[in-house]
C-alpha cells in the first residue's frame, strides 16, 4: 500500500476495507488473519476509479462509500452478491 488512510468493515465483519490513497485504489483484507483478499479501482474519474481516495464507509447494508477526494465526489458501491 502507498498511504493507507482510512479503513472500514464489512457488516458481518469478513473483510477490512482500505483506502489505498496513492495507488488510487481500495484494498481488501481479512480481518481475523490479516491475509490480503484483493484490491479494486484504479486512477480515473469512471465509475469505479479514483484519484486519491480518503474516507470508506460501510452501511448495515453493506453499501460501501467512498470518499473519492480528489473528483470531488462520494462513490458508492452496492454490496458484492
């Protein structure tokens, strides 16, 4: 990760989500083992990029938001099926 700076739980607790700042991107992992499940976005301004992305929440949902600081925007993510 290139500055890690906010993170988030998924609703029953299976996965840690992680601003990945700098590599413009959300990582993925399992918070019971620390083990890296992944990583999605990447730098854009589409649906689904980011250009230095801060805050993460998660809804009892599991909506995910995101805050995508640098294109002004909240991005959000319905929950994976």
């Amino acid at each position: 990760m290139r500055s890690p700076f906010d993170d988030a739980l998924s609703p029953n607790g299976s996965i840690l989500y992680v601003t990945d700042t700098n590599n413009n991107r959300i990582d993925e992992f399992n918070p019971s083992t620390g083990a890296y499940l992944g990583s999605w976005g990447s730098k854009g301004s589409a649906h689904g990029q980011f250009v230095q992305p801060q805050g993460i929440v998660v809804d009892a949902a599991g909506n995910i938001y995101v805050n995508d600081y640098g294109n002004d925007r909240i991005e959000v993510f319905a929950p994976a099926s």
